[in-house]
C-alpha cells in the first residue's frame, strides 16, 4: 500500500524512497541516495557468502507543469508513456504541497463524432483543480515545472487476490527486493 501510493515520477523519486528507506533501515547496514533521490541500501553480511545485488525501480509515470492559462487550468508535458484521459491527479509543488485535481479535455459535444472516437492528444489535455484563475493556482505555490501523478488510492479489489493501485510495475521490484533485504536480516 505505502509503495503503491508514494509519489515519485521519474526525476523525482524521493517521495517513493523515502517509503522504501522505512521499510529497509532496520535491515540494511549502510542507506545511501542519489542526486535524484534513488535509494541504495547495503547488508554487509559475514564476508564468507556470495554477493548479491537486488534491484527494483521506484519511479512512475506522471507529467510535469508545462504551462498555467490564465483561467487557472493546468497545461502538462509527459513524463513517462501514460493515457491520462479523466485521471484524478495530484499536482505536487516543490515545497512538498499537494493538491488535488483531475486530468480533464474539453466536452465532448462540442467534437464531431469522428473526433469523440480518437484518444485525444496530450495538448488538448488539462489539469482541472477547482480554482477561478492562475492567480489562485499561484497563491497554492503551484508552478511551472512542479510534478503531476494519479492519484489512486489502494484498495484490495472484491477478490482478494486483486489490488488495486499505481506504479506496479515500477515499485514491485523494489517491494521484493525490500521484503528479501528483511527476510535476510
């Protein structure tokens, strides 16, 4: 749960291992990090097994603040591959703030039905967060440049053995590589 809902997209890591380090500390001998935030965490052992290296990866896919309009919506570059049609979104500012809108495109009833059938590009895409105008996004602290992730919360699906949540493919590595670091200890 913790992993799945860590922010963390490409570049911008440090949320998602910052999770990842309460996990490991009591586990690992020496928590290192990178410039961007990647957490390496060493156990030394007896010196008398083999050596060996666990790797997982923490980032996700997620946008970044490519422009603010005037009428207060969010325009968003890509960071990653991700279809991002009505996505519930968190915009994170560089001070740690977060705040909660949703990846919206114009109506549909004002497109021809040829265009309603098209996945629409990542231009005619926004970010919606519920205020009248740039000034009010402004006084959030939001600005160009701050990162965009979904925001899923997780959930255990009717069937237990189905979760929901994001970054599966970029966390489960690292969830494993977290759990095998504390089996060892």
């Amino acid at each position: 749960k913790a992993f799945s809902e860590a922010n963390g997209i490409s570049g911008h890591e440090k949320g998602a291992s910052r999770v990842m380090k309460r996990y490991v500390q009591d586990a690992a001998d020496e928590i290192t990090y990178d410039a961007l935030g990647s957490i390496a965490a060493l156990q030394k052992g007896n010196g008398n097994g083999p050596k060996v290296a666990l790797f997982g990866h923490l980032d996700e896919v997620g946008f970044l603040v490519k422009e603010i309009q005037d009428d207060g919506f969010i325009r968003l570059i890509n960071v990653g591959g991700m279809w991002p049609h009505l996505l519930l979104s968190q915009v994170t500012t560089r001070e740690g703030k977060e705040y909660v809108g949703f990846i919206s495109s114009p109506p549909p009833h004002g497109m021809s039905a040829e265009d309603r059938a098209k996945v629409l590009p990542l231009e005619n895409l926004y970010v919606d967060m519920g205020v009248n105008d740039k000034e009010e996004l402004e006084a959030l602290g939001i600005r160009v440049g701050d990162t965009i992730t979904p925001r899923t919360q997780f959930r255990v699906l009717n069937n237990p053995n189905y979760l929901l949540g994001k970054a599966w493919d970029d966390r489960i590595g690292a969830a494993v590589a977290t759990d095998v670091l504390r089996k060892l200890k």
